[in-house]
C-alpha cells in the first residue's frame, strides 16, 4: 500500500489521502462501467497531454476502452455513434 501511494503521489501528483477520496466520490468503482476491483486496486486515469487526473478506472477500462481511444473525443464520438447506428 505504501509502494503504491509513492508512486500514485509522483507519478500522478494523487497523494494516498486524494486517492481514497477520488476512490470514495466514486463509491469504490470504476467510474466507467462501476465494477468493483477484484485483484487490483484502481488505475489512476490521466490525461496524457496535461497530466491531469480524470478518475478511477478498472483495468479494462483503463487499458481496453481508454488506451485504444487515445485520449481522443473523436474517437470515443465516433464508436458512440458506430454503436447506435451501424452500417449493417
């Protein structure tokens, strides 16, 4: 725990006490599909222009929604509308 919160606070400026409240603010799930984490803690989500933290994620949220997007809104935009419009 304590490995964690150093690196979380230099990695991310997110002290152990900002973690646990971003963890609290989103009922200790993800704030993308709500599961609660089963083996890991949650992933700081940032965004990698300004460093920013944006929230708490699961790891397939983090890694499989997040990283393929690449922090991109138009990507997102456009998978929201593939999704509600396909082609076929």
């Amino acid at each position: 725990a304590k490995a964690h919160a150093t690196m979380i606070e230099k990695v991310y400026g997110l002290d152990a006490r900002g973690y646990r409240a971003l963890l609290e603010a989103q009922g200790g799930r993800c704030a993308i599909c709500r599961a609660r984490p089963r083996s890991k803690r949650l992933a700081v989500d940032h965004d990698h222009k300004s460093g920013a933290v944006r929230g708490l994620l699961c790891s397939r949220c983090n890694h499989d929604l997040m990283g393929s997007a690449w922090d991109s809104i138009a990507l997102v935009a456009a998978l929201w509308h593939y999704l509600n419009t396909p082609p076929a």
